[in-house]
C-alpha cells in the first residue's frame, strides 16, 4: 500500500507530504519494475481539490496504466474515491447540501461535526465517485469468491480479464463523469440520473466480458451499506 495520495503538485504541498508528483511516479514505476504489486491510495476530494486537481490525477494515473505491466499498478479501489479528514475542531469545515448519500460516508470517517474539509461544490461529482467505488468494490468481492466455489460456472481466466481491465474503464468513466459536471449537467438535481448511468455503463462492461447471468450490476439492486443510508435517501432529489 502506498500513501501517494496525489500526482498534483498542488495537493501535495497542502497535504505537506513532502514529495513531488515526479518522486511519486518514479516510485511506483521502481516497484513495478521489480514486479511488486501495489494498492495506491489517493485523497482526490482534499482541501484543494478543484476540477483541474482531479482531472491531473485521473491523467497520471491513466497514463500508468498505459504504461508496460500496469496490471502491478493495481486496482482504482483507493483512488475513485477518498476524501481528506478532519479530527480536530475545525471552523473552517464547509457543509455538503443534505441531498445525496455522501453524508452518510463523510461522517462515518470523522469527528461528529458539520461539513467536510473539500470545496462543497464537488459534492455532485464526489456522490458519483462514491458510487462507482461501491460498484466496484462489491462485484469484485462478488466475482472472487463466486469463481472458487465447487463447480462454479466462472472461470478464474475471466474474472482476471475482467479485473484487468475494470480500472482503465472506470478511470475513463470518471473522466466522462468529471466532464459532465463542468460543463453543469452534473448537478444536485441530477444526481439519481448519473447513478443510473453509471449503472448501465457497469452493467454494458461486465455484459462484453462475464456470463449473463454475472454481468447484473450490484448496488443499485441490493443497496447501500448499513449505516450509510442515515436519513439521506429521503432527501435526495427526485428525478421528473
């Protein structure tokens, strides 16, 4: 596991993490030249987080991954979404709308208070990220405990194919995602939309490489997590 947290330059210097986005990417290219699989963390959503801060990760990361031997790069389990924490008291957390689900997962992760440490406005754009971290998360547990049951019907060769080709797919949809709330029609009021959209583009994936009958998308059928509903489904607009 490897604390990156951001290929910006920006994000680093506030995160005082003392790196550079170079020393960050010679060191995970090191490793991959050695053959040492990695999970690379990532805080897209921190305090400096902006549009331009989060589509220069999702171009360096994408960049790895068209790099030779990128399946030891790893999985976007700990990129797509992850946001900076505050323990402390702190006057200066900004609250989200009460509109999404993503309140749920904020508090969960921090000290019981209002607001977060991320500009509020990514708020549309961060709900969407956490549902494609959610997706992504629960079929992978899914496909790999199904693939070793007796006479399972899966086979590992195309559980790997899938997973191999799972993060460059998310990266682009969440480049596709990040697009779509720049331009403004990823918004608050559209939030239950882009869900439903990133269902289909899972589903459409899974339905090029797996069996029918394991190419169903999860969390739009079965729910959220405990714990993470907390009042905030009700809240979420409506779509006409």
């Amino acid at each position: 596991m490897l604390g990156i947290e951001s290929l910006d330059a920006q994000d680093l210097k506030a995160m005082n993490k003392g790196q550079s986005a170079t020393t960050a990417r010679e060191a995970i290219l090191a490793l991959r030249d050695h053959k040492i699989f990695c999970n690379l963390s990532f805080i897209l959503f921190n305090k400096t987080a902006s549009v331009r801060t989060i589509r220069e990760n999702l171009d360096r990361f994408i960049e790895l991954y068209q790099e030779k031997d990128f399946i030891y790069v790893g999985q976007t389990l700990y990129f797509s979404y992850a946001f900076e924490s505050d323990w402390a008291p702190n006057p200066k957390l900004r609250k989200l709308s009460g509109q999404t689900r993503l309140g749920g997962s904020t508090t969960s992760t921090r000290a019981p208070s209002e607001g977060v440490t991320f500009d509020p406005s990514l708020e549309p754009y961060a709900e969407i990220c956490r549902i494609i971290n959610y997706e992504q998360v629960r079929k992978l547990c899914e496909l790999n405990l199904a693939k070793e049951y007796p006479n399972s019907d899966l086979q590992k060769p195309i559980v790997h194919r899938w997973a191999t080709l799972l993060t460059l797919f998310t990266l682009n949809l969440m480049v596709v995602a990040l697009d779509e709330f720049q331009v403004g029609r990823l918004n608050i009021s559209s939030v239950l939309k882009y869900e439903d959209w990133v269902y289909a583009c899972y589903k459409q994936f899974n339905e090029k490489i797996l069996l029918q009958r394991w190419a169903h998308t999860i969390t739009d059928q079965y729910g959220y997590f405990p714990g993470d509903w907390n009042g905030w489904e009700i809240a979420i607009p409506s779509i006409a």
